[in-house]
C-alpha cells in the first residue's frame, strides 16, 4: 500500500518542470488526467469567503455556519428548508460556470491528444468546458443527478429543471413543498447522486464510463502514457493517486506528472519517471500554454 511517507516533493526548478512537462504533453501516446478538488478550487469554485457570503449570506445569519461544506451536514428541521439549501448549493456550483477559465486551458492542452478523464469532481467541469463526454469518468456521482434514498433502484434523475425550480420559488430559506423531490418507483425522498455511503447509486452510465476508463488504460498499457495529475489530494487517494502511481512503475515509458498546490509529491521509486510541480494549477495550465506557443530555440 502506498503512503505518504518516502515521498519526493521536488523534482527540479519550475520552468524547468513546465519544459518537461510540455515536452511530456508533445510526446505522449496518451494523456490520463486525473482530477481532484483542487483543479475546480483554481476554477473559482471556492466553498468559503465572498463567495459563500454571495450566495448564502441568509443562511450563514440564520444558521450560523461560515461555507458552504458546514451547509451542507446541518440538521435542517424540514427537507423545504434542506432543499433550499441544496437546491442553491447545486445551482451554483453544477449549473453555473466557473468564473476561472482554468478547465477550457487544460481542453486546449489536450484537445489534440488521445486523451481520457477520471476525476472525482461533482461539479460537471470538464463537460460544460467541452471535454468528450465519452472520455469522461465521474467515480463519484454528479450534482445534476437525483437518486432515490433507499435506493430501491440503480437509477439516476436528471434534476435541472427541478433545481431551477426550487432556487427561483424558494421564500424565506424554504422550497414550496410541492417541490419535493420523489422516487418515480417507490415514493421515497429523492437525493443528490453523491458518493458517501454505500447506497451510491452506480447507474447504467457510471458502468459504462468504468468501462471505457478500463478499456482505454488496457489499450495504452505499453504506449508513452501521461498521467496527469492534477488538483488531487489524500481523501481518496485510491481512486486516482496510488493508481496512478502504481501504473507509472509498471511503464517504464510512462510519466507522472502531478500538480497540487501545497500536495505535490510522488513516490520515491518512480521519482525518475515524475514531474512535481506545488504551484497554483490555473498558473501552470497558463505557463504550459505560453511554453507550447514559443518557437524552438527561444
């Protein structure tokens, strides 16, 4: 089992580390993204500070919690007063854009590569930026999904129409009641299609994006693959991180790259094969731009 000890955090200068990394992205069969929260973090999708203040000033008085992620575990007393917290909560980190550009600077990076995305984002990024839906791997759900609690169904419902809804009929920090979300099959409360317990719904279109990421990782497994990391920290690092790691050391052509601010760091054993960056990710995804823009020589 990897861990975070016996780790290399550095791995030369910056600019020499975007050099390399440009040259990987250039010369690489294939690029494996791999997305963490700190990827939507230099998008703008901030949790706390003006943003939060925006949005959710009215229940930040009344309920006394300062971010959002506190919003989202209080104890409501009435699911009107939990869906209206939801419902804005869904809004605007799923429907609305990002105020950054950082994930259409990472589609140019890539748009012309054999590319393939895993990330566990909820928040819809990469397809709104334009990404191929079916290079697209979601592992833990998606905010714009409903799913019945129970679940007595491995199905998942769209909830656009029925968030826009409750934001735009919401009084006083509760939803009219007619716009409780309910089970087609059962009856039962609906909820959002998030990862957190083992009644996570894996719809027909999770299985057949798990499917697509497996067949991809097997077609590309001797080739000059990228895995790109970009954002991911140690929450759930067996989704993304210690694969990744553990494939790099399988593929001797293969590069890791990781960018995380504050979190950068790899494996000693595959340290001649990586590239740690521990910089801001919109300012890198800009700098590998800039890089791929210069003439040779310059």
């Amino acid at each position: 089992m990897f861990s975070k000890a016996s780790t290399t955090s550095s791995t030369g200068s910056y600019w020499d580390n975007i050099k390399r990394l440009r040259d990987a992205l250039d010369s690489a069969d294939a690029v494996v993204i791999g997305a963490g929260a700190g990827l939507s973090t230099a998008a703008g999708f901030t949790y706390t500070g003006q943003r939060f203040t925006r949005y959710f000033s009215d229940f930040a008085e009344k309920y006394g919690f300062s971010d959002m992620y506190s919003g989202g575990f209080y104890p409501y007393s009435t699911p009107e007063e939990f869906w209206a917290y939801w419902s804005r909560y869904i809004y605007i980190n799923r429907y609305l854009n990002p105020p950054i550009h950082v994930y259409d600077e990472l589609l140019e990076l890539v748009a012309n590569k054999d590319y393939f995305v895993i990330t566990t984002n909820v928040d819809h990024c990469f397809q709104k930026a334009g990404f191929d839906k079916k290079r697209l791997f979601y592992t833990q759900g998606d905010y714009g999904l409903f799913q019945c609690a129970e679940p007595c169904c491995q199905e998942t419902f769209d909830n656009e129409d029925t968030v826009r809804r409750m934001v735009a009929e919401q009084k006083d920090m509760a939803v009219p009641s007619s716009l409780l979300p309910r089970c087609p099959h059962c009856g039962r409360p609906l909820t959002m299609n998030l990862r957190s317990d083992d009644k996570f719904v894996e719809d027909e279109g999770w299985h057949r994006a798990a499917v697509r990421y497996e067949e991809y990782l097997r077609s590309h497994i001797n080739a000059r693959v990228l895995f790109f990391e970009l954002g991911v920290g140690y929450n759930t690092p067996v989704i993304i991180k210690y694969p990744f790691w553990r494939m790099t050391a399988q593929n001797k052509k293969a590069t890791y790259a990781c960018v995380n601010f504050g979190e950068a760091a790899c494996p000693d054993n595959i340290a001649g094969q990586s590239i740690i960056i521990n910089s801001n990710i919109s300012q890198v995804l800009r700098d590998l731009g800039t890089e791929k823009r210069r003439k040779p020589g310059e």
